[in-house]
C-alpha cells in the first residue's frame, strides 16, 4: 500500500478540489504554494489524477436496442391510463349524484307507500263499524220497544213487511 | 423548436433570477409539460445511456439499471404536470435517480443480509472486496495486464467503495456534475461532496496504486 501524504484530511480534500477546479481562489493559492514547496504533495497529486483517469477503463455500458420503445411505451401506458381514469372522475361525479337522488326519491316513495299500508290495514277504521251498523243504529227506538226478539223473528216470518224492512243479521 | 406558449414563459420569466430556463433540456421538458411527446422522447433518448451506465455501475446488474432508468424516465413523466425548472434538468433527473437507486440499495441490503446469514456457518465465507483485488492483483503484473482485465480492477475498485462515495464519483466524472449540483441530487451540501469525493478519491488510489505508481 502506497504510505499515506504528511497532508491533513483537509489538505487532501482541498487538493482533490483543485484537481477538480472547485475550490475557491484563497484555497486554491494555498494549494499552489504547498505543491510549489513540496515534491511529496506534487506526487500525491499526480497520483491522483491519474487514479480519476483510470476510471475511464470502466467497461461501457451498453443500452438494449428496444429500451426506448419500451420505455415510450410505458409512458403511453401511463398516459392512457390517466386519461381513462381521469374520465371515469368526471363521469362518475354526476352520475353519483343522480343515483344518491334516484335513490332518495325511491326510499320516500317506498316509505310513504309502507306508512299507508300499514295504516289502512293494522289500525281500525271508525267510521266503517258506524257504516256497518247503520241499519241497527236507524231502528234503534223501535228495537228498544221490543222487548222480546223471538217475536221478532215470528212476525218477520209472517211477512208482513217488505225486503227493505228485514232485520239485520247478526 | 420552442413553442409559442413557452415562449411566452420565457419571456415572462426573468431568465437572470431563472438561469436554468436557458437549458436546452429544461426546454425538452417546458415542452414535454405542455404535452410535447416528442420533447420528451428526445429526453430520453438524450439521457437513457448515461443513466445506464451509472445505475449500472451503481448495481452491478444490467437488467436492474434498465428497469431503474425506465422507472426514473416514468416518475419525470407523472411529475411534469408540476415540474418547475428550479435547477438544470440533469441535476433533477439524477436526484430521482439517487433517490431511486437508494430504495434499491436498501432492499437489496435487506436480502443480503440474510444470504450472508446462510454463509456465517458455512466453509466460504463472503471474501472482501479488497481481498478479490489483491487476488486479481498478484497475477496481474502492472505492465502486463490486459485491458480487460485492468477494467475488472477499475472495476472492483470502484465496487469497494461505498454507495454514496459511487454516486458521487460518477456524476462528477462521467457526468461532469460540480460539487454544488451533486449536492443538489444527492441532498448534500458542496462540502460534504467535496469530503465525501476526496474519501472516494483516496480509496480508489490507494487500490489501484499498483497500477497508478507504475505508469
């Protein structure tokens, strides 16, 4: 192994920062005097920059023929499918809101519809007891007179009276 | 050619607070924003090597530079609706590109550290990267060794360094990035480029010394 430079580390960064034209001008003055004054930090640098050249030995990296056609291609992918997307946002937003108020109309209706079956069917009607017992409620008075119904029933078999004036089933 | 509408942007813009607009490839991608397919394709092809050849260089694996680079070339692609040329193109592209290839890293470290868990009971153990250089080294006299092989020491040298130290030291020397733009890509500051290339620097010169001291 190469011994190491008398250089601080941050002489040594200040001496690759040159090789690499970054540093700034007081710095790199100060460089310039110690590879002036010293033979050592002169091979150091040249040492340097001929391991930077060396990377230029690195194997060249070859591109498939085809990486630009796929890479287009997933780029067309992708914008398709953004597209498509996109247009399923914009039509989905006033379809949702035709079927959230479709639906709203729907549940009224079914409720509205539930409420009066269930009112006509379950809860008694007053005025249909009245309506059937209307025949009695008219003859109430001459039933009060009448104090025993089988002769009642004997005078309706004597027919005496008309259809319209039978009693009423019970 | 340059659009009507983003002549008017550079127009607009005050090019001496906005100097990266003068970038030929921020105005590629000025365009490809505008939905130029053609600016962007040119994009590609302008970078798609270069990028290769670092994830390449980076991965050691050329399938999984070329699946990185598309990867990098489709997340520019989503994100030119909100592009904004802040830097010079390049200097974005290889921060999505470090970006990218540090997840890789870490998933890829996750797997080794479990092959290398297989291998700690075993007979063969995984052998230093250094050690695999001295190894080529010794039957590789300086003045005799064949270009081929020189570029497996170049090579494997710069597989001992680390990620960071890599990364660095190809976008300074093969992209020609300066210290202040890698820090942009790599989320540095220059100084700490400028540490971390001279670290790279010394490793490498003191594993091809070999061949260095005897040119």
């Amino acid at each position: 192994m190469e011994p190491q430079s008398s250089l601080s580390p941050e002489q040594r960064a200040d001496l690759v920062a040159y090789l690499d034209g970054e540093l700034d001008h007081e710095s790199a003055v100060a460089i310039e005097r110690l590879l002036a004054a010293s033979p050592e930090v002169r091979r150091e640098a040249e040492l340097l920059s001929r391991t930077f050249e060396l990377l230029e030995e690195l194997p060249h990296v070859a591109t498939s023929k085809e990486f630009t056609a796929r890479t287009l291609s997933a780029i067309k992918v992708n914008r398709i499918e953004k597209s498509g997307s996109g247009a399923v946002r914009l039509w989905s937003q006033p379809m949702r809101r035709a079927v959230v108020a479709a639906g709203s109309v729907c549940a009224l209706v079914a409720a509205a519809l539930v409420g009066y079956l269930s009112t006509n069917r379950w809860i008694p009607d007053r005025s249909e007891a009245l309506i059937r017992d209307l025949p009695v409620i008219e003859n109430v008075d001459k039933y009060a007179e009448v104090e025993d119904i089988a002769f009642l029933r004997a005078l309706e078999r004597s027919e005496m009276f008309n259809d319209s004036d039978r009693l009423p089933e019970f | 050619m340059i659009g009507p509408d983003l002549e008017r942007y550079v127009a607009a813009s005050d090019t001496s607070r906005i100097p990266y607009l003068r970038d030929p490839d921020v105005q590629l991608m000025l365009r490809a924003q505008q939905g130029d397919e053609a600016a962007f394709a040119e994009l590609v092809q302008t970078y798609q090597d270069r990028l290769i050849g670092i994830f390449r260089h980076l991965l050691s694996d050329q399938d999984a530079a070329e699946d990185l680079a598309q990867e990098v070339f489709l997340r520019i692609y989503r994100a030119r609706d909100r592009y904004q040329p802040t830097a010079r193109f390049s200097t974005w592209l290889f921060r999505i590109a470090n970006n990218l290839a540090s997840n890789k890293r870490r998933s890829k470290g996750r797997r080794r550290e479990v092959a290398l868990n297989i291998h700690d009971s075993g007979p063969i153990g995984i052998q230093p990267q250094e050690k695999l250089i001295a190894d080529k080294s010794a039957f590789m006299p300086t003045r005799q060794a064949a270009k081929s092989e020189m570029r497996e020491v170049v090579r494997g040298a710069l597989e001992s360094l680390n990620e960071r130290q890599k990364m660095a030291l190809l976008l300074h020397k093969f992209e020609g990035m300066s210290y202040s733009d890698i820090g942009v890509s790599m989320d540095m500051s220059a100084a700490a480029v400028k540490s971390l290339l001279s670290r790279a620097r010394d490793s490498l010169r003191e594993k091809l010394a070999r061949y260095v001291n005897g040119v």
